[in-house]
C-alpha cells in the first residue's frame, strides 16, 4: 500500500470522508499540501506514515479510556 492510500484510509477512520482538513491540521501541513498528497500530485514524506500511525495509537487510547 502506497503512502498516499495509507493517507486516505487512515484519514477517513479517523475523521471522516471528508477528512483532509482536520488530518491536515493534526499533522501541521497546510490543506493545500493535504489535496495534492490525496490527488496523488506529489508525494508526501515518509514520515508521514509514522505520523499517522500516531494519530490511530492516539485515538484508540483516548476510546479505550472512553469505553
């Protein structure tokens, strides 16, 4: 799976189909920057993927603590 697909399918579980601002946001880059990596019009950094998979880690503990 391609970075950018990780992008789309952890965006989405996380915030929604309509996720690209709020990922932007969580992950300090501009929306502008958000459209071009999900369009597939540049490429984001391999960090990126680190990053995301933060965010779930961050999101399932914050559940795990809720449930």
């Amino acid at each position: 799976m391609t970075t950018r697909q990780n992008i789309i399918q952890y965006g989405e579980a996380l915030y929604g189909p309509r996720f690209q601002r709020e990922l932007a946001a969580a992950l300090g880059v501009n929306e502008r920057t958000m459209r071009r990596w999900v369009a597939g019009d540049t490429s984001p950094p391999n960090s990126v993927l680190d990053d995301l998979k933060t965010l779930v880690r961050e999101r399932v503990e914050l559940l795990r603590r809720l449930g």
